[in-house]
C-alpha cells in the first residue's frame, strides 16, 4: 500500500493550501528528485495473524525506530539513503510474508518491531524500481486483519495516532498512513523530546478518530497526513492526526 508524503504539515483548515511536502496530491519541488520508499512487511502466518490495530501501531512504532536508529543518521550506514528517501516524496509501501518468505526477508538488512501479536520488519529505503527481489515479490494486496475485540481508549497521556473516520482503508494502507503519521509527529519534536521519547520505547496508539471531533483535530494545529491518492482513497484526503502530547497547544 503505497503513500507520499517530508515536512510536517500542520493544517489550520481541511482545504487550506499545503506547502510543498511529502503529502500533498499536487506535484510539486519534491517530485523532481528521484524517488524513494521506505519497505515495510508486516508478518502474517495463516494460524496466527495478526490483530489490526496492533499491526498498525507496530507499523508506527517501526517507522520511529528506523529514524531513531544511528543507522539511519549523520554517516550512518542508511543515512544517505534516507536523506534522499526524506528529500523526495515520502514513500511507505507495507507487503506481507509468512514462513519461508519471512525469513528471506528477516535475512535481509533491516529492523524487526514486535508488538504484542505483530512483527514488522522495516528496512532502509530502496529506489521506488529498485527494490530487492526477495522484498518485490511479496504482496502488497490482502493485507486484510481485524480486532478481536474493540481496542481500549487510547491514553491521553501519549501520542495518539487518530484515523479519519470517514475513510475505509485497507489494513496495509492504515499502516503506511499511521507510519506517515509517526514521523509527523517526529520531525516537529526537538532534539530531547525525540529522545525522551525513544528512550520509552516509542509508545503510542492508534485509533479511529470520533467523528464529532475530527474536524477539531484536523484545525487544532498538529501535523495532519494527507494522502498523495495513489491507493485506495482520494488525493488530498486527512488520514491521520498526529497527537503528541508535547505537540498539543
């Protein structure tokens, strides 16, 4: 499930105008440079797949780390290739493995998140044609999963990752989204409330947002996704609102 976004948004009406950035539906200053995506594959084994919302935060969770990681800055093994990957369109395209394909992928370089029935293997961004082939022959279709049971509210007291709750997404679309919106959420924070954060083990939740509230979330000025329209849904849809506790006002 592919998506664009690489500045934070912050939108103070849904039909204002955004600034050039990884999310926007109009072309723009980032698509001229050569494009990246960010590989996700969520772990899905017949018996035992995972739950839809834990996939989803799991999704998130891996994204922070993946920027978190030392790896992934200054002369970091990936940092070139994820400066390109944050200079251009911001791309995440979540596929799905199981068995003996989960294991070519976990052979791959890369960092495994585990949540609490979810794995998500995130690896270093990859030329948009250029993906290696033990990741490209994995679907992206069918990454279908549900809860159990509801998920419990969301703690006031850490980020939430709230889902427009007018739009029906697929399970791997909403992964690639709440990824989008992690990173929001990461590139407004300073220095020590980023560390602050990944010292605690990026906690977050996500969830569908009440519709009497979603208008105020998407107008209350915290980083807002909204989607290129490559997938699924319209361009320039609000798909997630990235609530940090440090980033409300």
């Amino acid at each position: 499930m592919s998506n664009d976004p690489t500045t934070p948004v912050p939108a103070p009406t849904p039909d204002a105008p955004v600034p050039d950035s990884p999310f926007r539906p109009e072309p723009g200053d980032r698509d001229l440079a050569p494009q990246f995506v960010l590989p996700l594959v969520v772990r899905i084994e017949r018996a035992a797949p995972p739950s839809r919302t834990d996939a989803l935060e799991t999704a998130a969770r891996a994204v922070l780390v993946m920027l978190g990681d030392e790896r992934s800055t200054g002369d970091g093994e990936w940092a070139r290739a994820m400066r390109d990957w944050q200079d251009a369109r911001i791309r995440k395209v979540v596929r799905r493995a199981r068995g003996a394909e989960w294991r070519r992928a976990e052979a791959l370089p890369g960092i495994t998140v585990t949540g609490k029935s979810a794995e998500v293997r995130v690896f270093p961004p990859v030329p948009l044609d250029g993906w290696p082939k033990d990741l490209a022959r994995l679907q992206v279709s069918g990454t279908d999963l549900d809860d159990p049971e509801p998920p419990a509210g969301a703690d006031p007291g850490a980020p939430v990752l709230w889902l427009n709750p007018d739009l029906e997404m697929s399970a791997g679309k909403a992964m690639a989204q709440a990824g989008h919106g992690a990173q929001l959420a990461w590139w407004e924070l300073s220095e020590d409330e980023r560390t602050a954060w990944r010292d605690a083990g990026f906690p977050l939740s996500v969830r569908t947002a009440d519709p009497a509230r979603w208008t105020g979330l998407t107008t209350g000025g915290l980083p807002v996704v909204r989607d290129a329209g490559f997938t699924e849904i319209a361009p320039g849809s609000c798909t997630v609102v990235a609530d940090h506790p440090a980033l409300r006002r």
